[in-house]
C-alpha cells in the first residue's frame, strides 16, 4: 500500500466527503448551477497563484537535488502552463486572467492556501507535500471516476471539459509523480512515529478542500446582485 493510499483509507469520512462532494456530483450529472462553477473558476486562478508560492517552498524544503528539480519544474508548469491553460479555460466562460486578479480571495481559499505553506513553514517535504496530496492527486482520482461513472452525462455536459482534463493522460501522469514523490519522502524521512500527524494533516486538507467546493455552492445560493 502507497503512503497515499494508506492515508485516504484512514481519513475515512474526511476523504469521502471530499470526493464525493455534491459539487462533484453536480459536474458529473451536468447540472451544477453555472455561477457555482463560475465562481470555483475564478478562486481556482487565485489558489494556483498560491500553490505556484507552496512548490517554490517544496525546492526550499527539499534534501536532494532531484526533488529540489522537480518541484521546480512544477512551479514553472503551474506558473508558465496550468495557469495559461485555466486562462484560456475561462475564457469560454466569460472571465479574463485580469479580472480574476483583481478579485478579493473567498475566506475558504485563504484557509486552504494558506494552511498548505504554513505546513510546509512549520515541518519539512514530508509534511508538505501531505498537504499538497489530496489536491494534486485528489483531483485526479476525481477526474478518473466521474469519466469511468456510467451516470455521468456525456452529451451536452457543460463541464466534460473539466472532467476530461484532470481524467487525461497528463493530469493523470502528474497524479503518479505526486504519489511516488510521496513514498519517497516517507522511505527517506517517515517513521510510524510521525503517521498521527501526517494523516491529521491529510484529513485537514481534505476538510478544506470539501470547503473549496462548498465555497462555489454557496455562492450561487447567495442573491445575485445585477
């Protein structure tokens, strides 16, 4: 059993609520309210921004140079390619990359961004890149089982685009470094002394990123102004 793999099962309610989420359900069956997704979009160029800053700590925190590379090399992806495609990604649906930079950042973004580098702060790799799993692999497994979910819409589903990002074959290749980049911090620097306060990490980023999702649903709850 990975090291990831370990840690969902033992996050148990925190992991499933995450991944199952009612947001998640909702792009699946194709009738999530579009300025839920519009909003989730707009915080979604924000919390790059931040986890662009996490992986620039990640090359700090890092004990070799080949893992000093790669969350150098992801830094650039995220800065130079992941946010250029989420640019143009939403573009289709009305928002420029200068408008969602001028927009104040939601309390649930701040709360995850932040919590993820002062992990990082305050421990070492290890504990980062913890942090960082269930968003960076989460999706992925996200993606993958609403793509495979025969109740998924396939025709005339606003959001298969977002679907078959994160289920294709490059999202899905940065999912298998994530999770081997893990087991090698944990051969290197973990102990079964340090599992308690690795997993409480794991399901705290699992509780934020439920909060994430909610954050979309309960802005298109909110009166509109306009």
């Amino acid at each position: 059993m990975t090291l990831f793999d370990r840690l969902r099962h033992d996050a148990g309610t925190d992991w499933h609520d995450y991944v199952e989420h009612e947001f998640v359900h909702a792009l699946g069956a194709g009738n999530l309210p579009p300025s839920a997704f519009r909003y989730y979009l707009e915080q979604d160029y924000l919390f790059l921004f931040h986890f662009a800053r996490a992986y620039a700590l990640a090359a700090f925190k890092a004990d070799t140079i080949e893992d000093m590379r790669a969350a150098a090399e992801t830094m650039r992806l995220i800065l130079e390619v992941e946010m250029g495609m989420h640019v143009k990604y939403c573009a289709g649906w009305g928002l420029t990359e200068q408008a969602m930079r001028a927009l104040p950042e939601d309390r649930a973004n701040m709360a995850y961004t932040r919590y993820v580098i002062e992990r990082g702060l305050a421990g070492d790799a290890l504990d980062l890149h913890t942090a960082l799993a269930p968003c960076v692999i989460g999706y992925g497994i996200v993606g993958r089982a609403l793509e495979r979910d025969p109740d998924t819409l396939r025709a005339g589903n606003p959001y298969s685009e977002w679907i078959a990002m994160y289920a294709g074959a490059e999202y899905q290749a940065i999912v298998k470094s994530a999770g081997e980049r893990l087991d090698r911090l944990w051969a290197r620097r973990g102990n079964e002394a340090r599992y308690a306060a690795l997993l409480a990490t794991f399901r705290d980023a699992c509780r934020l990123e439920s909060a994430f999702w909610q954050m979309g649903l309960d802005h298109a709850a909110r009166p509109q102004q306009g």
